[in-house]
C-alpha cells in the first residue's frame, strides 16, 4: 500500500469513527405508527405537592402528502395524588391533533391540557448542529396571543439518539407572564420521534383549576 493510499484508509477511519454531529428534527412519520409513553408529574400547588400520573397512546391515523400527519392521542391510568390520597379523575377521550413533518401542532381537535409532550417534539425546521443553539417559534394563526417562543441546543447525537435541550416560552390569552419550560429531550436521531423528555415548568396560570394554583411543575414523558 503507498503512502497516499495509507493515508486515505486512516481518515476514512476517522471520519467512520467520529459520531454524527447534526440531527434533522423533520419527522418520519408511517400510516398505523403507533407509540405509547408515560408521563409522571408532580406539581407544587396552593393545595401542596400533587402526583400526576398517566399512559398515553398516540397512532398516527393518516399522512399527507406535503408531510403533515393526524395523531390520535389517547389517554389511559389517570391517576392523581393528593396528601397521600389516590384519586381517579375521568379520563378524557380521545383527541387528534394535526402535526406538520417538523412536529409543529397545526391543528387540534380539543384543548390541549397536560399533553406537554408538545413541547418536547418541535424545534424550528433547520438542522441542528452540536453546541449551537437555535431559535424557534410556534404560532396560532386563530389565535395571534397563544403563540410559543423559545430555543434548541443541540447536545449531542450517539447511538442513534439526538439530545436537545430548550427552553421555551408559552403565552396564553388573557395572561401576562408567559409559563417557561426547560428540559432535555431525546430523540430517535433516524425518525424523530420523542423518546424521552424530562422539564420543569413555572408558572402554570390556570392550570390548577377554581381555587387552586399551580407555581411549577416536575415531568417526565417516557417512551415505553
């Protein structure tokens, strides 16, 4: 073997050796995809310390053709903690909720509520690069005030899984300070798919309901 031919061998080794250093957030998504996670929340209230807890299914009933996708969300095991005492609230139905290929919540078919999983599954629609951070923003075009803010570190990409930390702004309507997010998601580096996403969140305006309020919480979303 000549010297150029050596050399060449030791950088492509190198280069095989090296692990990716950026992650495409565009979602994959498959007709009948079907993923279930957990959610554990624990929320500091004015009623004190309550423990949330819930599955959540999410298939995806249809893809179009300029790659949006309808997610059926369904919601299983809800239980609440409160002073040590277990609660079963009703479960909620089903709602589908339209996502474009970045995970962008186009539409949905009711309120939102404690799906945070939004949260964890768009971050602006360029290629992420490890150790930079990027800027994003969600939009309700219905609804100019409801509208998120926030930003997208690319930590790092091993083993198939892409690490992300954001932190992110959420205005509502009628509310002045905006409840702000940060976590560390990880994601199917080939798919996009969230697998795990782990976030504190602080003021939570109307979140707990008449006579209660909500000043953070502490959740975690698992891919099972």
């Amino acid at each position: 073997m000549n010297t150029r031919s050596a050399l060449f061998v030791v950088i492509l080794a190198i280069a095989v050796s090296v692990p990716a250093q950026t992650y495409n957030p565009e979602r994959k998504y498959a007709a009948g995809m079907s993923d279930a996670y957990t959610m554990k929340m624990t929320m500091n209230s004015s009623m004190g310390e309550l423990g949330v807890r819930m599955d959540m299914t999410q298939i995806v009933k249809k893809v179009y053709d300029n790659g949006d996708a309808d997610i059926e969300t369904t919601t299983e095991n809800l239980t609440v903690n409160m002073a040590g005492k277990e609660i079963r609230p009703v479960t909620p139905p089903p709602t589908t909720s339209r996502l474009n290929k970045y995970g962008l919540l186009v539409s949905a078919s009711a309120n939102k509520g404690m799906n945070f999983s939004r949260f964890g599954s768009y971050f602006g629609e360029k290629e992420l690069k490890v150790g930079e951070t990027y800027m994003f923003e969600q939009a309700d075009k219905d609804n100019p005030k409801a509208h998120v803010k926030g930003t997208a570190k690319l930590l790092s990409v091993e083993n198939g899984k892409a690490t992300i930390a954001v932190a992110i702004d959420s205005f509502a309507a009628n509310v002045e300070k905006p409840m702000h997010m940060e976590g560390t998601v990880v994601s199917d580096a080939a798919t996009g798919k969230m697998l795990r996403f782990e976030a504190k969140a602080t003021d939570l305006i109307g979140m707990g309901g008449p006579g209660m309020t909500v000043a953070s919480a502490q959740f975690t979303i698992e891919h099972k």
